[in-house]
C-alpha cells in the first residue's frame, strides 16, 4: 500500500509520477505545525500493481470532469460486458474435481481468474487441467485456501472462447460423501482484448 | 436558444437538488472559561428558499462547561424536546434556509475552564413530515400510531424492516440510552410503545431485538434491576418485567404514560416506533439528502491530528488500524503503540496519540497578552500584496532576542502564525504578516485593546518573546486484520486485467522506458505498474505482475 498526501495524489500526472514513485510506504509522514492546533490530513491510498485503479483512491480532477461528462450522456448501443462462467464440482472415485467452464458472450476475451475457495481441512489441491485455445499463460497456483486458477493472453493476439475449461482436482483427507459446501467460487476477473474490466457472471 | 438552456438547466438542477450542502468554518481555538465566542461560519446552500428544512447544532462530547448558543432565532421553530433560548450542547429546529443561516451566523461558544475538543456539527435536510431528528445519534424516527396501524410485536418488527428511509432500511426501534428513552418519550405521541427488546428465547432472557445492537443481552431476569446488565440501558417500571402468565415475552416503552418500560404479550395492539440509522455518530450519517458538515475547534491549546483516508470504492475501510509513529534519530517508532481503528468513511483521529513534547527548532515566537500601553502598530491591509505591515516597539524585545529572529507571532485571537521580517532600527522592529484574508477585528474577544488611529490600528499588547520550538515528525502506520487476510485483498486487487493492461500499455509503447503507451489515463498507473520501483514501467515490471498472477 501507499498513502500520499492527497493534495499531491491529486498532482500527479503521466509526465511527474516518476519523481513520486519512491513511496511505498504504509506509514504516511505529517507534520505538526506550531502555531496550528487542529490539524487534518487528507490522504489517498493506493496500491501497486493496482494498474487499473479498481481498489485505488479516484484523483480528484479527472474523476469530477469524467463523470460530469458520463452524466450526461446517451448511450443507444450497449455492449455488455459481462460473461458467464460455470462452475460443476463432482466427487469419482474418490477424488474431487471442479470444472470452471467459460462462456465470453460476445466479448474479446484475453484473461480470467477465479479464487476457487476449498475447505482446506477436508480436501487437498492436487493441480489443475487446463482445456484452452491457442497459447495462453494459464495459471493453477495453491494459495492454501484457495486456488488461483485462469488464463492470459499477454499480447492480445487469440482470444479465450466458449471451450475454455479449467478441472481443478483435489483430494479429500477425510471420508465424505459428497463436495456440497466444500468447493466455491471467491473473486473473479477477467479483460477483454481492449484492456476492459469484466464481470464475471458465474452460474 | 442559449437563454432556454440556462433555463433548462436551472429547473433540472432545482428539480433533483444539486449543490445543496453545509459548509463549516476553519478550525479556531478558543478561549478558557470565556461565553460568548465566535463560532459562526456554517452556511447551508443550494436548498430551495420555501422549503421548511431540518437542522441540527450539536456539540459531541465537548470539554465539561462547554456549550452553545444561538443569539438570534428569529423565523425558528425548536424541535420537540428543544428550546431555541439559551446555552446547550444540542438543538434540532426547523425553518427556512434564510433563517436558519441567519441563526448560524449568531452561533457562539461558551467555554468552561476544561480544555479539549469542541466539535461542532451541524446537518440539515428537508424536513420529513412524520419523522424525528434525534441530534445525538444521527437518527431517524417514524412514530407508528394511528389506530388502524397499531399491531402486535411481531408484525411491529416485520413490517419495520420492509420499510425504507432516506436511503436506509429500518428497524423496529431500540432504546440503547436514556437520552435516546428521553427522545421517544418526548415525541411519540402514544403510550405502551413496541420496542425492540424480548425474551421469547429464553424467559427472564431480555435481548435487543433489532438494529444494530441486534442480540445485545440487556438482563438475565425479570424484575425490575435483577440481572441487568452492567453498562446496557434498562429502564423497567417498578415490578417489571414480569413475565406474567409465561407469555409477556416483548418490551414496551411509556408504560401507562409514564417514563418507564414494561413487558407484554404479543396479543397486545400497540404503537411503535421505526428507527433509521445504524451508526452512533452523526457525522458517519449516510442518510440520501441529507447534508452535514462539522468543525473540531479546541478549547485552550489542545493539539489534534486528524485524518481522512480515501482508500477508493472498493477497500473496506474498516479492516484498517492506525497508529502513530514519531521520527527520532532516523528511526520510526510508535508513540503510544494504541491501534485505531478506522471508521468506514476512512476517518481516524490520533489526537490522543501524538507525542507533543517539542524539540528546538529555529527561531524565535513572540505571544501577546492585553496591556496598557500601544507597543504594537498595525497597518491597513495592503490587498494588492495580501500583507499587512506591522511594527513593535524594539523596547519589548528582551535582552537576547534579536528581532531578526522572530519567525511566528500570536496576536491576541486575531493571527497566529508565521511573519516575515523586514528591518529594525532604534525604535521599531518591523514585519510582514502575508495573508490572503483581512483580520476580523471586530470578532475578536479583545476589541477593547485595538484602537482604530487613521490608517493603522494600535495595539496595547504585552509580547513574551521565546525561542520556537517544534514538534517532532510524526507519522500514520496503517495496518491490516492479519497478514494472511491481506494477502487475500491483495491477490485480489492484482488481477489479471491489472497485468494484461500493463502488458498492453508496454507494447503500445511503454517499452522503452518512461514512454506513454495508448492505454494508461493517469500517472498512478505507471507509478503503480513501475512494480520494482525504480521510476521506469518497463517488461520487468510486467514480468513481476506476470509472476505474481501465476504465482511463479
């Protein structure tokens, strides 16, 4: 996390930002100036890697100006962007399988990713299968809780389509009978070839 | 045609209430066991001028001996359970925008000798026909008592949170304090009222039944103090509750018209009383149109450190603590290790936590009291340099101190801060006092030691002259719940639409360093793109985004 003083949050441009990029810092300094007793700060918060600005504190300027604009305008042809994800646990054989299964709708899809949370105390990660087009970076990390599990086309040059599928396996340490409960799906994102946040919609 | 715009364009913003808003004055300090003192400032705009709004003065938690008072009231009408005249540390009133602005620019503070924070709030909003403002918790209240609608507890509860208001959804009332007791009984017009309070789970068992305070044990028997619990409000008749028959299982307040509480069964078809608002500070308040704004000013010297964080839309603000940290010999450190926590607007206040022990610094601070004699001249305001010129007689100077050397000045309540020396000479020490605003003299609680002479004014002040001392460099260290849960916001703040955009901003010319590519709007996202922080976004921050995204 960063925090910046939110006067020169708000300052900082395409041109500047190298010279403020040296704070990355969770401790914010102030100064207590003599003379003024009640002092307030306004901070912003940031984060890096936060390319896309989605858990970042909006700049004052450009955001009054955009959304002035958005107001008050019309939009006659709407492109949704959302697509549709499926998620379909099953127990065979005595191993517990999760089948992610995408649909991007009408969407240039370039990337995904799913938290697939997992009852640590019951199940095992074992790996992840990947059934994609083209030639994706996929990904199936462990993070002991959960998996991250998806895919990105880093030069945008193919596009993710209705095929892609992702069987995350695990095993279960204890007896059970079924994964009801077990298995679900936390967070989620996914970019179209445009560089667009997506919603992902999981049935 | 341009004219038919602007027309437009004023009934639109009339129609959904732009720009209405209460702004409130900078901080000042005042002065210890001192009434009537300037507090005016606070300014409702942007309402429509025929509306009858709703206001609220309140003074949270101010300094013992502290209060409030309105000189001029005139068009006002004071809410149930308020009077307009007199000192008090809270006020709800109706009236005009006009009106109510005129009453602000009269606000004044009397002070006790206790010195702390007095903050004052003040929220406004059109007044809703049918509902109280209760000032101390920032809540609304819909009394529920027409004939036809009087019900059971159960149906009281269910039907209270298919209801919403300004924005909130609510909930059968709960009285967690006497004020909050006092207030019902002050405004609903009715006896034997529902309120959230039962002991259907357990007899003798009461619990709050709704709210925020939902399943908050208030005492573990009947009778009117057995078992209460310590710090929770209870408030039963004598005898009460009783749980009579087995079945008196709900809680009702003004019990026979008096002032305290009973319990009965659910057959009864009582009044209620629906409550919006789940926060404890008014100024938290997330009512829709409805605007508040407040000032901490401080009675006495009191320091204070306050801080409003932005985190964006998507950071839960309250996972967050603070704490402070001094800077002492090139090393951080805490100050009183105390964690804060952060509210859910992103506000903290480390006030209580600042090391105020001061270290020198350079220069010299000059204080004044009242005197006898005019050893201060003040000239007129020059605006077109937005200073004034002020000289002091050089005799005030005690031996040691160089005129030269003063950096700061208090003058009475009138400046307090920085001066720019100018010259001195036998006689007089001059300086420059830059301010984009004039004094306001006429405010001042010591108007009776300036005295206006043609074009500057003379002051009979006595100076303390000593040398400036500092506070240290402090800091905010924020911390997260547990490190294994911010692990998790992480992985999901950094997510593959974050490094594919990186990856698309690089190739679009990015990749030679500083080079703005097509797809970033903002300097934050190359600084937050440059991962290894060394000024430059290029493919090693991408491949760094690229590994955290798989986890290599």
């Amino acid at each position: 996390m960063k925090l910046y003083g939110k006067t020169e949050y708000d300052a900082i441009t395409k041109s500047n930002w190298n010279t403020k990029f040296n704070s990355t810092r969770s401790l914010f300094p102030f100064s207590l100036n003599t003379g003024t007793l009640n002092n307030t700060y306004n901070v912003s918060a940031t984060w890096v890697g936060d390319v896309n600005l989605s858990h970042s504190a909006q700049q004052s300027v450009s955001s009054i100006a955009s959304s002035s604009i958005r107001s008050m305008s019309l939009t006659t042809n709407v492109v949704s962007t959302d697509i549709q994800a499926s998620i379909l646990t099953e127990l065979v054989n005595g191993k517990a399988y999760a089948y992610i299964s995408l649909n991007p709708l009408q969407n240039e899809l370039v990337g995904t990713q799913f938290q697939l949370n997992y009852d640590n105390s019951v199940l095992k990660f074992d790996g992840v299968e990947f059934k994609t087009k083209g030639s994706p970076t996929n990904f199936g990390t462990n993070k002991g809780t959960y998996v991250n599990v998806g895919s990105l086309i880093t030069d945008g040059s193919n596009t993710l389509d209705n095929t892609t599928e992702y069987r995350i396996m695990f095993t279960p340490t204890k007896n059970i009978t079924n994964v009801l409960g077990l298995i679900s799906v936390g967070s989620t994102d996914a970019v179209n070839k445009d560089g667009k946040q997506l919603k992902v919609k999981v049935n | 045609m341009k004219n038919l715009l602007v027309t437009l364009l004023f009934l639109l913003t009339s129609f959904l209430g732009f720009g209405q808003s209460v702004s409130a004055p900078d901080s000042k300090s005042f002065l210890p066991s001192t009434t009537g003192q300037d507090a005016s400032g606070f300014v409702l705009t942007g309402f429509s001028s025929t509306e009858t709004l709703l206001a609220s003065i309140s003074l949270l938690n101010p300094p013992s001996g502290t209060t409030f008072v309105l000189n001029t009231t005139t068009g006002l009408t004071a809410a149930s359970g308020f009077t307009l005249a007199g000192n008090k540390t809270r006020l709800v009133v109706t009236g005009t925008m006009a009106n109510i602005n005129t009453a602000l620019a009269s606000l004044k503070v009397n002070t006790g000798s206790v010195i702390g924070n007095v903050q004052l709030s003040v929220a406004a909003t059109v007044n809703p026909v049918g509902f109280f403002y209760n000032g101390v918790n920032g809540h609304f209240y819909k009394p529920i008592t027409a004939t036809t609608d009087r019900t059971t507890y159960t149906n009281a509860r269910a039907r209270s949170l298919l209801t919403t208001f300004k924005g909130q959804t609510g909930y059968l009332v709960t009285i967690t304090s006497s004020s909050e007791d006092a207030f019902i009984f002050a405004n609903v017009p009715a006896t034997n009222v529902w309120f959230a309070a039962t002991d259907e789970v357990v007899d003798g068992r009461w619990v709050i039944d709704a709210g925020p305070e939902k399943g908050t044990l208030m005492k573990t028997s009947n009778g009117q103090l057995n078992g209460n619990i310590p710090g929770v409000y209870n408030n039963w008749a004598q005898g009460e509750p009783n749980g009579s028959n087995g079945s008196e299982n709900y809680a009702v307040a003004k019990w026979n018209g008096a002032s305290t509480w009973n319990d009965l069964s659910n057959n009864w078809n009582n009044p209620y009383v629906i409550e919006y608002g789940t926060w404890t500070n008014p100024d938290d308040a997330t009512f829709t149109e409805f605007y508040t704004n407040s000032v901490t000013h401080t009675n006495g010297d009191v320091l204070t450190a306050r801080f409003n964080i932005d985190f964006g839309s998507n950071v839960d603000e309250t996972k967050f603590t603070a704490k402070a940290n001094t800077f002492v010999n090139n090393v951080w450190g805490t100050t009183t290790n105390t964690s804060r926590a952060i509210s859910g607007l992103g506000k903290v206040d480390l006030t209580n936590d600042l090391d105020t022990v001061k270290v020198n610094g350079n220069g010299v601070r000059g204080t004044t009291t009242g005197g006898q004699v005019e050893w201060l001249v003040v000239y007129d305001y020059e605006p077109q340099n937005q200073r004034y010129q002020l000289l002091i007689d050089k005799r005030e100077f005690p031996q040691g101190i160089s005129p030269s050397n003063v950096t700061s000045l208090q003058l009475f309540d009138v400046w307090n801060g920085p001066v720019t020396y100018q010259w001195d000479d036998g006689t007089w020490a001059a300086y420059y006092i830059y301010t984009p605003t004039e004094f306001n003299f006429t405010n001042s609680s010591f108007t009776s030691y300036i005295r206006r002479a043609g074009s500057f004014w003379g002051w009979s002040a006595e100076f303390t002259f000593t040398p400036n001392s500092v506070f240290k460099q402090h800091g905010i260290d924020l911390s997260y719940t547990n490190q294994t849960e911010l692990n998790t916001l992480y992985n999901s703040i950094v997510t593959v639409s974050d490094v594919f955009l990186a990856f698309k901003e690089l190739s679009n010319g990015g990749i030679f360093g500083n080079q703005s590519g097509l797809e970033f709007t903002s300097g934050i996202q190359f600084m937050n793109a440059d991962v290894d922080g060394n000024g430059i976004f290029n493919e090693s921050d991408t491949y760094k985004l690229l590994q955290h995204l798989t986890g290599v």
